[in-house]
C-alpha cells in the first residue's frame, strides 16, 4: 500500500515507527526472504512471536486447508456423479468444515493484503471469527431437525 507507513501489526500510522528485518518463509515453505516491516516498538514483541509461529506452522496450515478443501470438493463430486447425497457425505463435509475452523482458531493466518489493509492483530480476529462460524455452522446444521431426519432416513 502506499502511502504513509502504518504499523504491521495493529495498522495505525500514528507515533513513532521502527522498521525491522525480518526472514519469512516464501510460498508454500520455500526458502526464506527478508522483508523490512514497520512496526511500533511497543508491538515489536507481538510481531515477532507471530512471524515465528507463521515460519514455523504455515506450511502445515496451507497443506491442511488445501487437503480438506480437496476431500470436500472430491467427495460432493464423487456424490453427484455416483449415486447423490448420503449420510455419510454429509457427515464428512460437516466434519470437514468443523476442522477447517479449528485450523483457523488455532492458527490465525490471514493473507498478506488482509494484514496490509488493517494490521495482524486485527486480521487475526477477523480470522479467529470466520473459524468460529466455520465450526458452529456444522452444529447448528446437525441441530437443525431436517437434516437430523435427513440423516437418519439416509442411514
């Protein structure tokens, strides 16, 4: 973005900023590339926490949402061209999306523009709640008393 320098990691452009070094795993956990952050001194520490346990479980974050996104996409084809819609189907698409928001709560990764636009610590809960409705849709959908009788006639 261009423009005046806003902290990295709560996206404010006031006080005095400090521009840091810091090595990122590039795509998909490749080598390493320096970037040059600005950030408050004060969210230095946050900062740097964050880098770490982005260098050291987004790789495993990318592969998860890839292969659950792949299980899902595979298994709703896989019902429509063999037969339709089981209750099996179901059940593993609603696991499938309960576990993608569990990956969300716990590893909190958003795109490098969402961070850009309005900060880490804020992308950060915006993600934390997007995994949150990720898990309490599949709830609410099992509560839900149609498809409660749809599974259990399917069955």
């Amino acid at each position: 973005m261009g423009g005046t320098p806003r902290c990295t990691w709560c996206g404010r452009s006031d006080g005095t900023l400090t521009h840091h070094l810091y090595q990122v795993k590039g795509r998909f956990g490749r080598r390493y590339r320096s970037i040059h952050l600005p950030v408050h001194p004060r969210h230095k520490p946050q900062l740097d926490r964050e880098i770490t346990r982005f260098n050291r479980f987004g790789l495993l974050v990318t592969s998860l949402i890839i292969l659950l996104s792949g299980a899902i996409t595979a298994v709703m084809m896989g019902a429509f061209l063999h037969g339709g819609v089981t209750a099996e189907v179901i059940l593993f698409t609603l696991f499938a999306v309960s576990a993608m928001g569990v990956t969300y709560l716990i590893f909190p990764f958003a795109t490098p523009t969402t961070v850009d636009i309005i900060g880490m610590k804020w992308s950060r809960r915006i993600t934390r709640g997007l995994g949150g409705v990720l898990v309490l849709i599949p709830i609410v959908v099992l509560l839900h008393d149609d498809v409660s009788i749809l599974v259990s006639t399917l069955t």
